[in-house]
C-alpha cells in the first residue's frame, strides 16, 4: 500500500486504520481525467473503490488524491459502526451552515432540495462520480453490482451518464441515501468547483430556501380577461418565431424555410462570463482555444445550462429577488437571435417560463429606427396593437412580465448604467415620453416597472456597457460541442453521407474545424464545402482548406447561380466592398438606403437573387436596413474589391494602416486580402468577375514579404511574437510557397517563449517549419501548446536541433509524439527540454525505446516531473546501451529515492557519454548517496557535474561525498 502526503487543504476520507491514500492520475488534454476505480469481478465484494478529487493551489498547480477502501462494503466481517452511516461523523466544520442545514433539513425538503438542484448535480458530479459511488458503497448505500454498474460507465468515457444513473439509484434509496450523498457532496466541496457553488448558494439562501423553490416553480393565476389576449399574443409569437428562413445561394429556391425545431441544434451556454475585454474580431480568437478551453474548464469548474433555466434562482449570481435581468453574451454569429427566437417560441406554444403572463420581444434592430421620444406603452403598441386596452392591467403586476432585448451592440446609442450620472433620465411610469435608451435602462436597472424580468443579449466587446447593470445572472453562449456540430450538419443536408464527408473534412483541417462551433460559421461551411462532396461535383477543384478558399467559393456558388441576373457583377461587387470596407473602418454592420444611394447601388436590385445573397434586406420596421448575413462575409467583399479596384496604387498603405490598428478590427480583412493573391482563391472568383489585377497581387504580396522580413528582427516582446505569428498565420494563407521560403529560409531560430499558443498556430507553425530545411532552436516554452497542439507540429519536430518544451502541460501522450520524432532516422534533435510537463513512468517505456535507437540526442531535460523510480530505471536501462549519445541527463524534482539509485550505478559505470547528472531535490537520503558514490568512485564513470541539492541526506552522506571528491578532484557536486 503506498503512502500519500496530503496537505491541509486537501480532504480525507478514512473509517478505519486500513484505510489509505492511493490513486494518483495523468492530466490529459487540458483536463484531469478520471482513473476509474476497479470492482472485483465475480464475488460479491467490492474490490478496490478509488475516490478521486481535484485541487488547485495557488500557484495554479494540481494534485490527484484518491482513496481505497479495500473489501469494505460488502466484507461480511465487517463491523458495524457504532454511529449510523448517515448520522456519521465527517471531516468538515460540524458548525458550518450547510451542516446545520442538513442536520435540520426534514426528508421532503431535502427531496426537494435534491430535485432543484438536480441537472446542475449531474453536471457537478461527473468528475467525481467514481469516487462518490465509492463512498457510498462503503457507506453501504449502493450494492457491489450497482457501484460496478457505475464504473462500468466511467471506463466507457460515459460520465453524463454515470452521474444521472447514480443520482437515481440516490433517489430510489430514499432519504438515508441522499443525506450520505449530500454531506459527501460538503466533504468534497473543496476540489469540485461546482459542487462549490452550489453548496455556497445553499448558504446565501439560508436553512429554508424552499420558498425560493415554491415561487419559481410556481404558475400565476391569470385573471379570465386577460386569457383571451395572452391566447392571442402566444398564437401571435408562435406564427413569428416557429419558422427560420434559410438562404440556399445553391438551389432554386431564392430563401428556404424550414420549422425550427426541425432545425435548431443545441448551444452550450455557461453560467458566467469568461472575458469581457476581447477585441472585436473573434473568428479564430475565440474558436482556436474553444475545444481545449471547454474540456479544461467547462466540465469541472463552469456550469452548462440550458434555455429554460436562464432565470432560476440557483444559477443566479446575486440573492434572488422578484425580477430579475439576464445577460447573455455570445460572439457574432453564435446565435443569440436563433436562441431567443427558440425561447420566444417554446413560451408561446406553452414549454417554459409559464410563470411569466406575458413576453415582449424586442430588436435593439429595430429600435434604432425610432428617432424621437415615445413610452413604454406606445414602444409596444408599434408591436403589438392589440394590448390597447390591457397595458394598465399588466402594469399592476409587473412580476409577471418579461421584456427581451436582442443585439444591444447594435443599439446606435451608448448606455450608461452608472445612476450617479444619469439622475435625470431615469423612467419610472410606462406613460412618460422619453428616450428609448431611457426606457432601456430604466427596465434593466428595476426603475420601470421593478419586479419585472429582462433578458438581454449582446457581444463579449460590449459587455462593459452592462458592468454597472442591475445583473441578477450573467451567461455566456460558447456555441457547438462536437456532436452538436454533427446534428447540425446532420440536419442541414438530405445526404447524410455528405454531412458526414464534411464533418471528416473539417476534422481533418484545424483552422476550418476551429470555426464550425459558431452556427454561421457551419451555415457557410455547409454552403460552400456541399457541392464538393455531392456526388455530382466530387471530382471538381481540389476542396478549400484555408478561410479564404472557403469564402471565395461562397461567393463562387452565388455568382454561379445568381450570374446571370446582374448585368455588370464585377462593378457591383466593387462598389459593394467599398461599402463594406467602411462599414469595418466604421464598425458598422448595419447599413441603409441612404448609403447604397452614397456608393452607386439600388435599393430595388436587393430584392431577389444575386445581391440578396450578399446583402439582406429588412424591411419589418419603419426603416428599410440591410446587413451583410455575417461580419465575415462583409471582410471578405471588403478584401475582393481591393482586388477589383482599377488603381491599385494605394493599397500598400491602406494594407499598412489596417495593420498597425491596435483593436484587431481589420485581422480577417487582411488575411483575406492576402489570401487572395493565392490562385486557388482567385481562380473560381475570376471565372464570373475576370481577373484580377497583377499588379494588385504583386503589391500585397510584396508588403508581406517586407513585413515579415521587418518582423523577423523583432520577436523579443510578447508583442513582436505575436505580430510575427500573425505574418506566419497571413503567410499561411497566401498557399505561396515560394514566398514563404523566401521570407524564411534565412530563418534559424523560431521562439515564441511564454507566449500562448493554440493548435491553430502550432499547425501554421509547422506548415512554415516544413518548408525549411533546418531549424537551430524551436523555443516553445511556457507556451502551453498542449499535446493538441504538439500533434500539429509532430512532423517537423526531427528539423528542431534545440527543442524547447518546457512547462507545456504536454501530459504521457506527447511523449508517443516526441518519441516518434527521436526514432526518424533523419533525427536531427540534440537538446530537447521536456521539465515541468505532467510526465509519468506512463511514458517511460516509449522514450527509453526512442533513446535507445537515437543517434542525435546530447541533452535530455526531464525535471520536475513524477517519472519516480519505477520510470527512471527503464531511462537508466537506456544508459547501459553502448549506442546511447546522452551527454547531459537532468531529473531534479521527480520523487526519485535510493530505489532506483542501484539500477543507476550499473548505468554510471557503463555509459561513456554521460558526464552532466542533475538529481537535485528528489529523497535519495544517505543510502542513495553511498550507493552514488559507488559508482562515482569507479574509474570507468565519465560524471563530470552532479547535482544532488535537496535530497535529505545527513551529515552522513555528506561523509561519504567528500570521501568521493578526494579521489575525484574534477567532479563539480552542487548540493
């Protein structure tokens, strides 16, 4: 049985001395990933039951800490307790409140209790669920064959639902079993984040938050008056929400209309907000890291919630009060208008938030259109007409109300909500004529009409406008999960062997893949990728691997059905993108007819075909508006007419002066632009458009080249780094071989230390790399680039004669990648730095198998990480191999003890080009020592520097390494 050493912070669960600490797992793929416990096979007993916890320090580093209970549960020789299981003791605050709670808490309470916290349980649960059932079935709730049943499902990778069959055995058990499982939940509180909150909102709530329970689930009683109109105004909403028009560009059919629910795939959403200071272009700033950003954070510390749960009281932020304002964020595209579109219409036809009376829905949109002062009454009246007579009625209880606004980045005024400088504005009668940005605020801030609820929407970049709001819960959308975006490819194409192909296409490619967890990223990949995969079109051009591939083919399947309804398209798309290029420099996405008139444009051709797939017409409101189908594809015709224009003499400095914006609102636009110079962007376009202008192409190109030879000689900040990487990532983009050959064929040193990298920029990274013959030094350090992002660059790694890699959180499964590299016979690696990266005696076997074949490597850095004795004695095995080069070996920090020091002193004695050991701060104490200098003493042992620090040995030891030294006088010791 091994021993653990547990600090202060950490909990233990222990019923008798036989009881011990075990259980230490790998961190994988950004996450912590549970070590399932193992149940005895064929008998009755319970074989050993792993409880495995999460903790963070303060210096953000983890621990895993298990504990086994050996034939405990079901041991019929097992004593009973002299307290019973669900009145036992635990190492917890006996005076804390949630024990008092649960010590007071009657059975149907805490059936209740359990109930309402019930999804946010199942998702808390999920990490720990093995250890939880272990509990309990030491606790003898849970039978041998139901906790085997549990574990069973963690194995197959199947926690959402372990955790939902564990919770219902709970329940079936009755009320002992959910008073042991929520005063484990109290035990473990410290290391699952959400159990955490939730414990913490049991707190704020006090001993009796029932009634909190009772008001949320409860329904108003609506006076017979008003039946009839709320039937009308459901009915209303019910025709205006249930239907999603499509644009097809491909088929016919000008606009596609499809049932919603037929097409509507789920969104994750958050219960916070992650990041309020993005800048405003988040087409891969957001979706780079969305994948590992999810799994590290999303299932153990935030909390998924889903659409009819956007106003319960146990996922607010603040003590719940009658009325309450919800803010959801979400990038451009990610589908706040489709998700309050869905909640409009699931309370129309009667699915969620009955407790409201009554839901108006407005668009900040159209709200823009109302240029003078109006109230409340009238701002729904323009509406909804038929609440002429009513509104009085409603204002009497404003609890039953609920007000939606969608979109309040594209509202044209700015809000304040700091009160101390806005006294004079504040609304509080729904009759007053005032501002509608005062009936806004007054609204949000419970001034007008308090006890009434709000939802708004709006981007990241615009949260700040709320910062000051009376905000009960903040929310975030993050978009699609991996099934989600195959449901959503699943629904969108007839074929599901197309869908299929696209999904494995976009797998395949890491910048495309990163865009599809936005739904208009998956709307514009599904258009422009179908006809690839048709059967019909299979073998056409070769299938778009860059953005700027993917959108010129957008615009390549419109002009191709849409062609022949416009005399002139190359003039138009001209004057288009000029449009559109101000509407960025502006960041203004929303345009009118007053300014097609400005740029030579009729309104009258935005009616049907061609121009309407570009740009779509509202004209639902007073104010006829037009707005690009995503500010993507507003860049991209903004990027296409530069290349369009007659005189392209200016373009460098325009070129220069979007790149030297520090907001990043022009980031896509150049990428685009430079990603038109490459032919198989331009090619489709120049079939309808005719061709680009040469001399256009060789100008943008030539600025690249002078900005990366520029950017080249300034990587020392963080900034220089990241500006070179974006030349990398343009470079990328241009598909120009040539040109990045010439840009870095000089290049010997690519260092990107403490900077971040994401998969995206590790795959750019090794597109570059593969294009050089050699690389001196890839310093990646503190980069925290993952094994994702190490499996992008796994093919150029051999190039790398000085591989920096340290403190990557790379975990055992990057050691496969490395290893690979390490066996290539054209290996060129000398010095590879892997310290302080998760590694274990897991990963020991294959570097032990590279190293013993390996020609190149002199430096090997393994510190700081666990490799422990049973992992370095299969690398000291390596040191014996006559064909081994390692010159320099470095293994402080790896729980090392004298265990492992014999198999080393056979290594010492035979090796003939090991002379640079660093062992400092591991437990070899005095026995470790002696047996070291053994070896040391030996003739044959070439140690030149040895570093022996922190290694708990008494003046003993000491002894004996002066006794050495006497008789090696070269040999350097730090200790």
């Amino acid at each position: 049985m091994l021993e653990s050493k547990i600090d202060s912070r950490s909990w233990i669960l222990m019923r008798n001395k036989k009881a011990a600490d075990a259980g230490i797992q790998s961190r994988q793929a950004g996450g912590w990933k549970n070590t399932a416990s193992q149940a005895a096979s064929g008998s009755s007993d319970v074989g050993i039951l792993g409880v495995t916890i999460l903790q963070k320090s303060s210096q953000a580093e983890h621990q895993n800490l298990g504990v086994s209970f050996n034939n405990m549960a079901e041991d019929p020789n097992r004593e009973e307790d002299p307290v019973s299981s669900t009145e036992s003791d635990i190492d917890t605050d006996p005076n804390s409140t949630i024990m008092k709670f649960l010590v007071k808490c009657e059975d149907y309470q805490l059936f209740q209790f359990t109930k309402f916290f019930w999804d946010r349980l199942e998702q808390a649960i999920k990490d720990c669920v093995d250890g939880l059932s272990s509990l309990l079935t030491y606790e003898r709730i849970f039978s041998g064959q139901e906790h085997q049943k549990i574990i069973e499902l963690v194995k197959k990778h199947m926690c959402a639902d372990s955790s939902k069959l564990l919770l219902n055995l709970v329940m079936e058990k009755g009320s002992p079993a959910r008073r042991v499982m929520w005063k484990s939940f109290v035990k473990m509180r410290h290391v699952v984040p959400k159990l955490d909150k939730i414990l913490k909102q049991v707190q704020e709530l006090g001993l009796n938050p029932f009634d909190t329970v009772k008001l949320t689930q409860s329904l108003p009683k609506i006076p017979n008056h008003l039946k009839v109109l709320q039937q009308k105004h459901k009915e209303t909403l019910r025709i205006q929400t249930e239907t999603l028009r499509v644009n097809t560009i491909q088929i016919k059919e000008k606009v596609k209309t499809f049932q919603l629910v037929d097409r509507y795939a789920e969104l994750t959403i958050i219960a916070t907000v992650r990041d309020r200071t993005l800048v405003e272009h988040e087409l891969l700033a957001r979706g780079r890291d969305h994948e590992e950003w999810r799994e590290k954070h999303l299932w153990r510390e935030l909390e998924k919630i889903k659409t009819d749960q956007l106003f319960q009281s146990n996922f607010s932020q603040k003590k719940f009060i009658s009325g309450k304002t919800v803010a959801v964020s979400g990038v451009p595209g990610i589908g706040k208008t489709t998700m309050l579109q869905k909640i409009v219409c699931d309370w129309a036809t009667g699915k969620i938030y009955q407790h409201f009376e009554f839901v108006f829905y407005f668009k900040f949109r159209d709200l823009n259109t109302i240029n003078c002062s109006i109230n409340l009454k009238n701002l729904i009246l323009e509406q909804y007409p038929y609440f002429e007579n009513v509104l009085g009625n409603l204002w009497k209880k404003p609890e039953n109300l609920l007000f939606i606004f969608d979109s309040l980045d594209e509202f044209r005024e700015r809000i304040d909500f700091s009160d101390n400088l806005r006294p004079q504005s504040v609304c509080t009668d729904p009759e007053y004529w005032c501002e509608v940005s005062d009936i806004v605020y007054s609204l949000i801030q419970h001034k007008l009409l308090p006890g009434c609820s709000v939802l708004v929407t709006t981007r990241p970049t615009d949260l700040v406008l709320l910062e000051k709001a009376e905000i009960s819960m903040w929310a975030e959308i993050l978009g699609f999960a991996d099934d989600d975006r195959k449901e959503y490819f699943n629904k969108f194409f007839e074929d599901q062997t197309v869908a299929a192909a696209i999904y494995n296409h976009l797998k395949e490619n890491e910048i495309l893949y990163t865009m599809s967890y936005n739904p208009s990223y998956c709307w514009i990949l599904c258009l422009s990728l179908g006809p690839f995969f048709a059967q019909c079109d299979r073998k056409q051009q070769k299938v778009p691997k860059t953005i700027t591939q993917l959108y010129s083919y957008y615009i390549y399947n419109i002009l191709k059905h849409h062609c022949r309804e416009i005399k002139n398209p190359r003039d138009v798309l001209l004057k288009l993108g000029e449009m559109a290029f101000k509407g960025i420099s502006e960041k203004k996405i929303v345009f009118r007819n007053g300014e097609l008139i400005q740029y030579d444009l009729q309104p009258s051709q935005f009616l049907s075909g061609f121009l309407m797939e570009l740009l779509e017409r509202d004209d639902s409101v007073q104010s006829v508006i037009y707005t690009f189908p995503h500010t993507t594809i507003q860049e991209f015709v903004a990027a296409l007419a530069q290349f369009l224009t007659p005189d392209p003499t200016d373009i460098q400095k325009l070129l220069s002066i979007a790149y030297s914006e520090a907001d990043g609102r022009y980031q896509i636009f150049l990428r685009f632009v430079i990603g038109l110079t490459s032919p198989q962007s331009a090619c489709p376009l120049e079939e309808f458009l005719g061709p680009f202008l040469h001399q256009t192409t060789c100008r943008v190109i030539d600025w690249v080249k002078d900005m990366a030879e520029g950017q080249v000689r300034n990587t020392r900040s963080n900034i220089g780094k990241r500006d070179f990487l974006n030349i990398l990532q343009y470079l990328f983009e241009s598909q120009n071989k040539a040109l990045i050959w010439t840009t870095v064929r000089s290049m010997e040193t690519f260092a990107f230390s403490r900077l971040q990298l994401t998969p995206v920029d590790c795959f750019v990274l090794s597109h570059v790399i593969g294009l050089c013959e050699t690389i001196k030094l890839l310093d990646l350090e503190n980069c925290y680039i993952q094994h994702e992002g190490l499996q992008q660059l796994a093919s150029v790694l051999y190039k790398c004669r000085e591989l920096r890699l340290r403190n990557n959180d790379l975990g055992n499964p990057a050691v496969k990648l490395l290893s690979e590299a390490l066996r290539s016979s054209d290996c060129q690696i000398e010095k590879l730095q892997l310290n302080d990266n998760h590694l274990t005696a897991s990963c020991a076997q294959d570097l032990a198998s590279a190293l013993s074949t390996n020609q190149s490597l002199i430096s090997l850095n393994l510190g700081e990480n666990k490799f422990g004795d049973f992992g370095v004695k299969r690398l000291f095995g390596v040191l014996r191999n006559v064909n081994c080069k390692l010159q320099e070996l470095v293994l402080h920090d790896n729980r090392l003890s004298h265990s492992c020091i014999e198999e080393l002193t056979y290594a010492l004695i035979t090796n003939q080009s090991l002379t640079v050991l660093n062992l400092g701060n591991n437990k070899l104490g005095d026995a470790g020592v002696k047996l070291l200098c053994v070896a040391l003493n030996n003739p044959t042992c070439k140690i030149l520097e040895l570093g022996l620090w922190e290694n708990q040995f008494t003046p003993t030891g000491k002894r004996h390494l002066e006794s050495m030294r006497e008789s090696r006088r070269k040999l350097k010791v730090v200790v």
